[in-house]
C-alpha cells in the first residue's frame, strides 16, 4: 500500500492501523479538523477515506484516537510544518 490514490470521485486514503479505536485525517483540505473526516475500518484493521480534493497541494496527517498524529507511511513527499516536524504533502494534478 502506498500513500493517496486518485479515485473518480475524489482522492482515496489509506491507513493499516488494527489496533486503532478511530483513525481520521486533518490537513490543509479541511483547515486541520481532525473530526471533520473521520475514516471507515474494514475486518482487515484497513483504515480508509475518499475526499473530493480540487487540484492544489496539500498537507495532511493521520490522527489516530484523537491524540496521536503521524505522517502517512506511504506518502513519499513530506514537508516542514514550522513547528520541528514533517506533514504529508499531496498534490492533485
């Protein structure tokens, strides 16, 4: 599995998280809400998302059970957030 995936309705995100009680997504899309989308577990622990996304750049981070942020393992492109740390950075082309 490897990072965001263009989809026809939107940007598709995924996460292999088992242990996670919830897993959403926050970034630049939808100003840093990490409740604003909060993303669907299949059987497999397989945490996963579609967002419409218009072209741009974005960054984003995984937020696991409200408290624990972390870059997308499969994300290639990271960026600094200001602040000494990383963020994901998406671009839709």
């Amino acid at each position: 599995m490897s990072g965001p995936v263009p989809v026809s309705s939107g940007v598709l995100f995924r996460l292999s998280y088992p242990d996670a009680e919830e897993v959403s997504i926050a970034g630049s899309f939808n100003n840093w809400d990490h409740k604003a989308h909060p993303l669907s577990k299949n059987a497999e622990g397989l945490w996963r998302i579609v967002i419409p996304l218009p072209r741009g750049r974005y960054q984003y981070m995984f937020v696991i059970d409200r408290s624990v942020w972390i870059q997308d393992p499969g994300s290639e492109i990271t960026i600094e957030d200001g602040f000494g740390q990383k963020n994901s950075l998406l671009v839709v082309e």
